[in-house]
C-alpha cells in the first residue's frame, strides 16, 4: 500500500518539468542533481534533485530510513552514488563534481565539512588536539610537510600559534575554554556534539553537512545549537545542511527544507510551506494520502489549503 | 580539582554522619553483649561441683558473665571503630589515587632523565662497578642488547602506538636494514658511515611497499598480512642463496670505524692515534654510544612528530579513520608516512645489529623477534616513549638477571636451569599485566599541546 502510494509521488514529481532546474535559491552552493544510489536491489536513494542556498541552512528531514544520511555520505565522498551529479560551486566560481573527488578531497578542496549520526571525535585526543587535527592542511604546509617541522624551523612555529590561537576561539565560543586539555571522550554528550561541529568548522568549510545535530540534546542544548548554527550561517557565511528530526531545531533556523521518504523527495520549500504540505504530513505520521484531513483534524492542524492539496495529490 | 570538591562535599556528611554512626555501632555492640548474657546464662552463670553427698553444687558466676558481657560490648566496639576507620582509609586513598595522575606524570618526569642519565655513563658504572675495563664488558653487551631493543621499540611505537596499525612483521625492516649493510659492504666495500642511511632508506621503501597492498585492512586483517609480510621476507634471505648467502648468512661484514679510523692495535688505530694503550673495549663502548645516540634520535624524532600536524593526523588515525576522512585528511598518505618512518628506524637499527655481530643469518630475525618487539610496545603502553623504554629494559634485561639466579639451583637442584623457564615467567608476567595494568605500564597519554589554561 505504502509502496504504490510512493511510485505514485515519484510519477508526481517527474510530471512537472525539469524538477531540478526548477524553482529553489537563485544563487545554489550546492546542486544534487537526479542523485540515485542503489544498495544490490535496494534503491536508498531515488532520482533526488535539489539545491542547497548559498549562506543559507538547509534542513533534510524525512522519516527513519528515507535515505538522509545516505544522501550526505554521497555528498561527503562516503558513497560513490550509483547516478547522478553533486555540483558545488565556491564563491569564487571553482565548481566542483563531489562525487568524482576522493573521499578526503571533498573536504580538503571543495570544503564540504562534516558531523556524523554518532560522534566521532577523537576520544582519547584532548579538545584542543581535536580542533588542531582539522586544522591539517594549512599546518601542514606551514611544516614543509614535517621537514622544517622536524627541525623546529620558526615557520611552523608562527603557524601552530596562530593555528592555537583560532582553535582557543572556538572553545571559548562553545565554552569549553575550562577543559580545553581534557580528552574529548570524557566531556558530556552535549558538548561532544558541539566540538565536533567546531571541529569541522575549523576546516574552513564552505558548505557544513550535520547530521542530526540535536540528537540527544535537551531543550536548552538545542535552543543554544539554534544559535551556534545561526551564528555560523551569519559570521562566517557557512552554508548549512542539516538532517534533523528535532522539529524545534528545523523550523525556527531553516531557511529551506527538503523532505525525502523512501529516498524520493515529497517536498521542497521554506519552513511554512513544509509545515503545510499534506503529503510531508502523510510520511511522518504514516498515513495514505486521502486520510490526511482527517488525522489532521485529529490533531489540530487548521487546513483548508492542506485538504485541497490531499485532494489534489489522491 | 574536581575531586577536591567532591573530598570537600564528603567530608560534612562524614562529620554529621558520625554521630549517627557511633550510636549505631554502640547498638550494635550491645547486640553482641546481649547475645553473650544469652549464651553465659546456661554456659557460665553455674559451675557445677561435686558436693559432699551425691548432689551437684551450684556456684553462681554472675560477676564473670558481667566481665564476658562487659569484654564483648569492648571488643566489638573496637573492632568496629577499627573497620570503620580502615574503610575510611581506604576511600581516602581511592579519592587520592582518582588525584594521583600527576603524581604519576611526575614520576614519568624523573624517570624519563635518570633513565637516561644511567644510561650515558653506562660504560663508566660498568668499568668502576666490575672493576676494569675488560671485566665491565659483560654489562656494556648488556646495555647494547637492552638499547638495541629499546630502539626497535620506539621504532614500531610509531606504526603501532602512535597510528595504530597493528604490524606482526616488524622484524622484516630490521632484517632489510641488516642485509643492506651486509651486503653494501661486503660486495661494493662502502663504509658503514654510507650505508647507515642508506639501509634506513631501503627499509622505508620496503615499509611503503608493505604499506601499499594493506592500506585497506585494519586491525586482525592488517596484522595477518603484516605476519605474512615478516616471514616472507625471512624464507626470501633463506632459498635466494645467490643473492643473501642463504641459511649460511653473510659473515665477516666490516667493522665499524671510528668515523674513518679503524678500532685495531698499532699505527693509525684509535688508541694509537688519540694516545691511549689499545684495548678491545673500545670499539664495545663506541658501539655503546652509537646505538644510544641511534636510539636518542628515534626518541626526539617521534616525540617532534607527535607535535607536529603529521604526528597528530596518525593519532587521529588510530582513534577515528573516518573522521580523518572527513577532516581532509589523507589516511592513505598519513599510514605510509607511519609505515615508512618506523621502518626506516628498524633499518638504522638493523645495519647496526650488522656491524656489531659481523654477522647475518636470517635465524636472527625470526618470527620471535617482532613477537618481543610487539610485546615491548604494548607492556610499555602504547605511544609512550619512556613506558616502551622501561618495558624494553624488562623484558631483555630478565633474562640475562634469570641466568645469574645460580642460587636457585640450591633450592631445586644441579639439573635446574632457570633460563629454561623465561617463557614461562614471561607468560606470568603477561597475565599479571592484563589483570592490573591492561593498557601497558605507562597508560597515561600525555597531551602534544596544552591550552596552558588550567583555571577551572
């Protein structure tokens, strides 16, 4: 039933002409473009297009298994997705094809910075260790790649202070200033979740991908993740995406949502638009299409324009 | 300092609790006392006596059941004050020792320069200690052997403790090392002042030729290839008897030279050219020293690269591959590194094994050996310089200590020879390791860069 109800949609959206090219930001960082990733017979991912704002936050949301965090590890150089086409293009015009760069040059290139699902900090690292490791590549170079490095050469000197000095911003930004010399896997869930992001934020990225930031925090921890992304999005202009299921988080700072079931996309747009389209409503609460007016009613949802669009999409 | 605030949380609830406690123990010690009057009344209180007659005569023994009673109530509030006190103590200590890390840390500090110091005037101890010049040879050998180790360790602590590749293997870039300057030497005549670097460049190539097919694997995988790896390189020297000598070895390799003049009596020797009256001990004690000098310089390299961005990256490595990914770090490059920097120190250490013996066979670098390598690092701790140090200084200077227990053989008889049972002590002391310190001697991870702002 669930199944028939998703080819419907996918017939749905390739009705309308060049979905990809049509509507969305005007100025995209990042074009997904007919992205299709296949596991043996297992499709995770199904001719998804969209397009993520330049300085904008991008939320993917979608129900359990709709292929988000697949999607990312496309977009990251996880996955070589089986089709399609991941654009990105920088400030300066460089375009680049992600899923054609190795794993660590989408990073180290394109400037694609990542958190994951479960942490992945370097526990036994402290938090200082941890916002230098991604500091790599300038502190590489700056160390003539360990040779003027080995001989203390005050090159390399000039640049671990500097690379200290912008690493000591971000803890005192996500106040950890106090345990600074601590390992990292000793620290609580929450400002584990917050140093990772400051760690990949100190890559310098242009497009930051979270994957489910609030996850496991409480109400004030995600009220000050708001800000801290807020605050990424408008000092550093950082594009963001995001995969959250924490519904505070995604509709007071996405600027855009994108929402995928069975690895298709249902729906494409600012927060109001998400908040009221029947079929977003339909995924999450498992519904066929037709008894969407009437769950909502259930459950309070006012929906004139929600029951012409069911009507429409039955 | 945040156990100093729980210290100062606990101690006003102990002191209010106390009172409490006492009124406890007191209850609980008449408790004692009465069960004492219970079993006195039938047991005590009444001697029975033969009377005059036939009768038994009763004597009441209340004063004693008193005295019992009275003891007991004593005895047990004593024991109880004892055991609460030695509890007390006991948490104490445990809160202490939750504050003991840089205790410890300062203990690493001195030992790290004593160790070292010893070291450096090893040649003189010896000489004083035993008496001469030629007597203290034994224990120069000793210290030789013990440094030699202690550099392989450091040498595979980069592969292993620092990236994290488990590399069962490490014998083969020693062995590498050691035919490159048997063979450099012996075929084209080159001193070994050349061929020191250079067998520490062969063995980093072999190490990135290693590197390349088992980038992928990791862990169990990794150290079945890595095994793999050691042993064929082992039946290589052995059946490529054109090329290696074979089974037979390479012998009489050139000693080394005092940078250019040689160790031998007479005209233009060491001892004839610096004045001094020749003796064999020369050319041990110069070994001393290169093989120190060897091990020093794979020390200050590791402990810069642990600073340096590299250092850190193999860390990372060993902590989280895909996050290292993630950061845009390239993990192919960065285990190559590791692999071809610790290889290189296994081939400085081999060339030097070459020039001390005279002689190679591939017997010396059996499977055994990465085996004794292996177990240095991971007893010492894994990446740290001073715990595979102490591990080394262990693990080869016990044996040599077994042989000299001829008292022993007093004990278990003429036949007992304690050397036969190193495998086992070394088996005892492995078990032992596990149970009471299963992260190495020293598994304390010094940070490679501190915020310096330790204000809570």
């Amino acid at each position: 039933m669930t199944l028939a109800t998703g080819t419907t949609r996918l017939a749905v959206v390739q009705d309308e002409p060049s979905p990809a090219m049509s509507g969305g930001p005007a100025d995209p960082i990042l074009v997904v473009d007919h992205l299709t990733m296949r596991f043996g017979g297992l499709t995770a991912v199904g001719d998804l297009s969209f397009k993520v704002g330049r300085g904008d936050i991008t939320a993917l949301i979608g129900p359990n298994g709709a292929g988000k965090t697949t999607v990312f590890n496309c977009i990251t150089g996880f996955y070589k997705p089986t089709e399609g086409m991941i654009r990105l293009r920088q400030q300066g015009g460089e375009t680049y094809l992600l899923e054609r760069l190795p794993g660590h040059d989408v990073n180290r290139l394109a400037g694609v910075a990542r958190t994951f699902q479960n942490i992945r900090l370097f526990p036994q690292m402290t938090v200082l260790e941890n916002l230098l490791v991604a500091m790599h590549k300038p502190l590489m170079r700056a160390s003539g790649f360990s040779l003027a490095g080995i001989l203390g050469l005050p090159g390399y000197r000039r640049a671990q202070a500097e690379a200290i000095a912008k690493a000591a911003a971000w803890i005192e930004r996500i106040g950890l200033t106090h345990r600074a010399d601590e390992p990292a896997g000793d620290l609580p869930y929450g400002d584990q979740r917050r140093l990772e992001i400051a760690r990949a934020m100190c890559t310098d990225p242009v497009l930051l991908c979270l994957d489910e930031p609030a996850a496991g925090l409480n109400p004030r921890e995600s009220a000050d993740l708001n800000t801290l992304l807020r605050m990424i999005r408008d000092e550093y202009g950082t594009s963001v995406l995001l995969i959250e299921h924490d519904m505070s988080v995604v509709m007071q700072i996405s600027d855009r949502i994108v929402v995928l079931d069975y690895g298709i996309k249902i729906a494409d747009g600012t927060p109001d638009e998400i908040r009221n389209d029947t079929r977003v409503i339909a995924a999450y609460l498992g519904v066929d299409d037709d008894e969407v007016a009437a769950v909502e009613a259930e459950v309070g949802l006012a929906g004139t324009s929600a029951g012409t669009s069911a009507g429409t999409s039955a | 300092m945040a156990t100093g605030s729980t210290i100062g949380a606990v101690a006003p609830t102990v002191g209010r609790r106390s009172g409490a406690a006492f009124a406890e123990m007191l209850k609980d010690s008449a408790l004692f006392a009465l069960v004492t009057l219970g079993l006195g009344i039938p047991v005590v209180a009444y001697r029975t006596d033969l009377g005059q007659g036939t009768g038994l005569e009763l004597t009441g023994r209340w004063g004693l059941v008193a005295a019992l009673c009275l003891a007991m109530f004593v005895l047990r509030l004593g024991q109880r004050l004892l055991l609460g006190e030695v509890g007390r103590r006991r948490e104490a200590h445990r809160l202490a020792t939750l504050d003991a890390v840089p205790v410890v840390a300062r203990a690493g500090r001195v030992l790290g320069p004593l160790t070292l110091a010893v070291a450096l005037t090893l040649p003189l101890l010896a000489t004083f200690g035993a008496g001469g010049l030629s007597e203290g040879r034994y224990w120069i050998d000793l210290g030789i052997l013990i440094l030699t180790y202690v550099m392989l360790g450091w040498g595979l602590n980069i592969v292993v403790g620092l990236a994290g590749l488990l590399d069962l293997g490490y014998v083969a870039f020693y062995a590498v090392g050691a035919y490159s300057y048997a063979l450099l030497s012996t075929v084209f005549g080159l001193s070994f002042w050349i061929c020191l670097p250079l067998a520490g460049l062969f063995a980093a190539a072999f190490g990135v030729l290693l590197g390349f097919p088992v980038l992928r694997l990791r862990g169990d995988y990794l150290a079945i290839v890595t095994l793999a790896f050691g042993e064929i390189i082992r039946l290589v020297l052995i059946n490529w008897v054109d090329f290696s000598g074979g089974a037979a070895g390479i012998s009489s390799i050139p000693r080394a030279s005092f940078f250019g003049i040689p160790f031998t009596a007479g005209e233009g020797g060491f001892a004839g050219t610096f004045g001094l009256t020749f003796s064999p001990m020369h050319r041990i004690i110069f070994l001393y020293y290169l093989i120190l000098a060897l091990a020093l310089i794979t020390n200050l390299v590791t402990l810069r690269m642990r600073r340096l961005p590299l250092g850190r990256a193999w860390e990372a490595l060993r902590e989280d591959e895909i996050a290292c990914r993630s950061l845009g770090i390239d993990t192919t490059m960065t285990k190559l590194t590791a692999f071809a920097l610790g290889a290189m120190f296994a081939g400085f250490a081999g060339s030097f094994f070459a020039v001390r013996q005279g002689f190679v066979s591939p017997e010396s670098f059996n499977f055994l050996e990465s085996a004794i390598i292996l177990a240095i690092v991971v007893l010492g701790g894994m990446g740290s310089q001073i715990g595979v140090a102490v591990a080394a200084i262990v693990m080869v200077g016990a044996p040599e200590l077994l042989r000299n227990l001829t008292f022993l053989k007093a004990v278990f008889g003429e036949g007992f020879d304690p050397n036969e049972y190193r495998l086992l002590l070394f088996g005892l002391a492995m078990v032992c390791m596990m149970v009471w310190r299963p992260r190495g001697l020293i598994s304390e991870r010094t940070p490679s860069v501190r915020l310096g702002n330790r204000a809570a």
